[in-house]
C-alpha cells in the first residue's frame, strides 16, 4: 500500500504507477519490484502472508537475503 508519493510497480512484465491510497497484491514467487517515481519520500506498507521473507535481486553482486520473524530468531 503507498501511504505518501508515487511508485512505479513491475510484476513480470507488466508495469503500473501507483499512488497514495492505491494498494498492489503480488503473487508468492512472482518476480517484482518498486521505484520512488515522485520527487518527494514514497511511503509503504508491506504486508507479508509468509512467515519467512527471501530477497533476491536482478544483479548477481548482491546477495540473497532471508528474514525470519524474531520468535524464530530466538531458538
């Protein structure tokens, strides 16, 4: 959801400006990714239906990322 500013959103091929007030749902897996598009500071809210957040990115320098919540952390 974009609470302040403007993105530029791509789910596959396919691209969209979203706005303050506008929300996208991507598909667990689908290959995304947003750009600030406004001049101001963009503002958004990510909600994650999976218990384990894994990043990965177009260039092969930065490295994979896994998040996992802080109860799992704790063992």
């Amino acid at each position: 959801s974009i609470f302040e500013g403007e993105a530029d959103v791509w789910l596959a091929s396919e691209r969209s400006r979203v706005t303050a007030g506008q929300s996208v749902i991507i598909p667990a897996g689908a290959w995304h990714g947003f750009t600030n598009a406004g001049s101001g500071t963009l503002h958004v809210r990510a909600t994650l239906a999976a218990s384990i957040f894994e990043a990965s990115y177009e260039d092969r320098n930065e490295l994979s990322r896994r998040f996992l919540p802080l109860a799992s952390q704790r063992s």
